[in-house]
C-alpha cells in the first residue's frame, strides 16, 4: 500500500487503502466486515 498517490506534476496526495475500505464498508453500513 501506497501512503501518496502522486498526480502528473508530482503533486502527492495522502492515501491510505485501509481507511477508504472503512469508509466505503460503513457507506454500505458493513460497520463490522
């Protein structure tokens, strides 16, 4: 897991896979997969 994703330019933008699952399980409300 990549802790940026990085843009044409180089601009880095802060990413982290584990909290946008989190998000997204409790946007389906799968608050506990």
């Amino acid at each position: 897991c990549e802790p940026w994703i990085v843009e044409r330019g180089g601009k880095k933008i802060p990413w982290d896979d584990r909290q946008v699952v989190k998000e997204e399980y409790e946007k389906l409300h799968l608050d506990n997969p």
